[in-house]
C-alpha cells in the first residue's frame, strides 16, 4: 500500500483513533503524542499492508501498543490536563457520570468496551488487535457491562 | 438496554476531538505531503486517491455482483480468503431453501445452511419487493468503515427501520441458545434489489447467568434464528427473527475424533488436545500447551508481556500444519486464534484454535507438526 493511501485511510479515523488513545491515556496531549508516534510507526510500515480495508484495525492496534508503552514509560502515572477539564464542564451530568464510570473499569475491560460498543468492532477482530481469544473478549464485554451496572446503580445497561 | 443504545450513550459521554489531536494529525499529513514532494517532485492529490478508492470499489461490486449463483460451501474463496476446498461429501450436508418470510417491503430468504457438527454456515438474501435498487456506497463513504456489501446491507434495512441486532450482537439463536458469529459479511446481489449475506456461527456463546462460554452441540434437528429486530417506534426492539429448522443429524459426534492421551514434548511442555473434529467441510482443532512452572522463569502479570514471553518460547512461535505419514502436508490453515494464561500451579497455558481444509489424503494416524514437535492424532482406532 502506498504511503498516501494509508495516511488518507488514518485521516479517516481521527475521531477512532482519538478515542481509543483517551481510553488508555488521560490526557489530550499524550493521546496527541500517541497518535503521531503510532502514524509514524505506520507510515515506516504501511508498503507491507496490501489490504486497505485493514488499515483501521491495524493502526487501532499499533495505537493501543503505543498508548500501554507510554504508560509503562510513565509508570502508569495519569495526569489530566486543564484542557480535559474545560472539555468536561461541556457536556452534561449523565453523561460524564457515564464516561467516568468507565473510566473506572479495569483497563482489560474498558478498551474492548470503546472498541466493541463504541467503534463497532467484532469482536473476532478486538481478538487479534489484544492478542488474546475471541471468547475471553466477550467475556470481558459482559464482565464491563456488568461492572457499569454497579458502578451507575442502572438497571438497563 | 441495547448495544444501539449504549452506543449512543457512549457517544454523548466522550469528548469531542480536541484540537490538539487534530492538528496533530494534520501535521502528520502535510509533512508527508512535503516530503513525498522533496522526494518525487510530483504531486499525487486526492482527486487521484479517490479514484483509487473508485475503481476499487467497482472491481470488487462487479466481481462480487457473481456472487450469487454459488452455494454456500463456495464462498470462501471468492473474496481472497485463503483456499477452501469441502470434500464432495460436503454437499451431503448442505440444506437448502429454509425460510422465506416478507417483514415490510424487506423478503428475507435463507438460501442454504451447512451445519458439519462445529460450524453452522448460512447464506441468506435480503429482496426490496417493491424494486427500488440499492445504491453502491460513494467512496468517501466506504472510507468511514464497513464493507461497501454492509453499507448496502444497512440502508435497504434502513427502508423498514430494521435495528440489525444480527450485526449489533454478533450472535445466532441455536435452540434459543447465543450462539457467536465467527464470521460475517455482505454482498450485493446479481440483482440491484438484493444484498446477499452469509454468516459462520461457532456453536458456543456466553452464558449470561454464569459468565461463562458455554459449547452447545446438538444432534438432530435445531431451530435457528437469525435477530433483526424490528424497530417500529424509536430505538426499541421487538423481538423479531428469522427463524428455520436444520436437520443437524449426528454431525457433531459422526465427526468427532477420541482425543488422544496428552504427551511429553522434548521441551519438557505438555501438549494435550481438547477437541478433534474432522469433518469433510473443515477440521477443527482445540489444544493446549502448557509448560510446567518450574521451565517459566519469572512471568511478567502484564497480560502483553505475558503474551511476549509464550510467543518468544520455541514450542509456542511455531505455525502448525497438518501432515500424513507419507509427509505429505494436508490442507490450508484457514483460521488460527489462541491464548495465553498462567494456571493456578503458576504454569505457562497456551490455548491454540486452528482450523485447516479437508483433504482426501488421510492416513490411519495423521500429525500435526510445528517446527519443533510432531504430534500424532489416530484416525482409526
């Protein structure tokens, strides 16, 4: 694959890749910084990708590795910027209870959840990405959900 | 509440993308530009990418537009998945012609369903009855994901507000049972007015109460259901499906092959296989290789680590094929998922699915064999 038709297909992802970079990392600057290191990392490899329409799915996995390994280099240390601050006084009380819930879950639960519920991934393909069994996927979709429930007190999720 | 449901409410909870991650990107984008120009002095625009996606798109409509006049059994290897070769006998299971029902302005037809005792395969048919064409996705649509057959699959359903729980879930009803759809995709049609769609369900799903994957085989006859839901208000579903009855037979145990007892490998790792299934569609194979504590060294808890570490051992890098006694390699692999865990005695577990093609080839003991070990499976006992 050329390197413009894979940057053309990332440019399509903005709003995936942004959201599975906040779901790993706290704040807008390193979830900035995780994208361009992971965009680099495709460009470098994107001449050994010969079907587009893996382009997503496989720079949703680089970005994944890239956001852990920055953890790991942090220590695991969160920070939430100001930015992140004023982005969630905008949106309104129901919903940030939502996202902080999730935010609450154990990390193994809440990116399958963005990736599946979210992104509209299958749950074959979050398989690959993780690196880990489809079943263990959806044993983990069930285990978030469950978990949101007692987190929100909320009968429907 | 629904998958839908929480999808839009997810939706609404996270952050709009800020600016920063946007410029970011685009910054990306336009040092390539710059330097694609240094490097070629020649300017490729979008105009030429999205004729790329144009001619893309239409190669594979026109191929795929075929599609219909094959069975089930034939699909595989019309979209470039790796070879697909049943065995004649395959055809024995195939059943055809299961449900036709009209929801709407939508007729719904299962074509063929194929069950060989793991798999249940189903190709079906989606029909605009009033002859209003579906339209192929413009490209800068298919850029945004989905295949162009799905995107045409979701808006003729758009026509009758189908929810497409089929999608959304990612499961068929086996005996009222979930069961998980391994694969799925859409085609359009050799007429504009139909999409056609196949689906590979694996015979296990989760159990709600307990939390577990629970198998279910059956033997004889099984309902399946196919959910659409049908959404006649506003993001509700009424329960509404597809349903047909497939003579399942004894498939699932006529099959099966006795699990031989677990052996040592040289490595000092136990090799054990849980389920042995050679069937003339596919075979199937579950095992595991487990090496005991006192040969791991310390495990890292981080599960990518964890799974660096298995990938990095000799037994766990190798790519299985299956071989006769005369060594003739037997089949494709066609699929190939595992896992990694540490057991409760502190021991290293890998867990392998492999799937590979039939072949006519089988002697009394075949082999599956990696780089480092051979091990033999009894055919005939």
């Amino acid at each position: 694959m050329q390197r413009e038709e894979f940057l053309a297909e990332a440019m399509a992802c903005e709003r995936t890749l942004y959201r599975v970079a906040k779901t790993i990392l706290r704040s807008d600057f390193d979830c900035a910084d995780a994208v361009q290191e992971a965009l680099l990392k495709g460009l470098k490899n994107a001449p050994m990708l010969r079907e587009k329409q893996y382009v997503k799915t496989w720079l949703t996995r680089i970005l994944i590795n890239t956001c852990k390994d920055m953890l790991r280099r942090a220590g695991r240390a969160r920070t939430v910027s100001l930015s992140d601050a004023c982005s969630a006084a905008d949106r309104n009380l129901e919903n940030i209870e939502l996202y902080d819930a999730l935010q609450a879950l154990d990390e193994k639960l809440r990116i399958p959840v963005v990736l599946h519920y979210l992104e509209g991934f299958p749950t074959e393909e979050i398989a690959r990405m993780l690196k880990i069994t489809d079943g263990l996927v959806r044993r983990r979709l069930w285990q978030a959900r469950k978990e949101l429930r007692e987190i929100l007190k909320e009968e429907a999720i | 509440m629904s998958d839908e449901r929480l999808r839009g409410l997810l939706e609404k909870a996270f952050p709009d993308t800020p600016a920063v991650f946007h410029e970011r990107m685009a910054q990306i984008a336009e040092n390539e530009a710059a330097r694609k120009k240094r490097v070629a002095g020649r300017v490729f625009g979008a105009l030429r990418i999205a004729l790329v996606c144009v001619v893309i798109l239409f190669g594979c409509t026109g191929a795929l537009a075929l599609m219909n006049h094959f069975g089930v059994l034939d699909i595989y290897s019309i979209l470039g998945m790796p070879p697909y070769y049943p065995l004649p006998e395959a055809e024995d299971l195939v059943q055809k012609d299961l449900a036709d029902v009209q929801i709407g302005s939508l007729e719904w037809q299962v074509d063929e369903a194929v069950f060989d005792g793991r798999i249940l395969r189903i190709l079906f048919s989606v029909r605009d009855v009033n002859g209003t064409p579906v339209q192929t996705p413009a490209p800068e649509k298919l850029l945004r994901g989905g295949s162009a057959g799905e995107i045409m699959f979701r808006d003729l359903c758009q026509r009758e507000q189908m929810n497409l729980k089929l999608i959304g879930n990612g499961e068929v009803l086996v005996d009222g049972r979930p069961c998980f759809i391994q694969y799925m995709e859409f085609l359009p049609g050799d007429d504009p007015c139909v999409v056609v769609g196949w689906v590979d369900c694996r015979m296990e799903g989760l159990d709600d109460d307990a939390g577990e994957i629970r198998r279910y085989l059956p033997e004889g006859y099984m309902v399946v259901e196919m959910p659409f839901g049908y959404d006649r208000e506003k993001n509700e579903t009424d329960p509404d499906s597809l349903a047909f009855v497939l003579k399942a037979g004894d498939a699932a145990s006529r099959y099966a092959v006795p699990l031989p007892a677990p052996c040592t490998l040289d490595s000092g790792a136990v090799f054990a296989f849980e389920d042995l299934h050679f069937s003339p569609v596919q075979v199937y194979m579950d095992y595991t290789i487990t090496v005991p504590p006192e040969r791991t060294g310390d495990l890292p808890e981080d599960e990518f680590l964890l799974m660096d570490a298995a990938e990095s051992r000799p037994e766990f890098q190798a790519r299985p094929r299956l071989m006769n006694a005369r060594d003739e390699v037997l089949g494709e692999r066609r699929e190939m998922h595992y896992g990694v865990h540490v057991g409760d005695d502190g021991s290293l577990v890998l867990s392998v699915h492999v799937e590979f093609t039939p072949s006519d080839r089988y002697t009394d003991t075949v082999y599956l064999v990696s780089d480092t070990w051979k091990v033999p499976i009894p055919l005939k006992q």
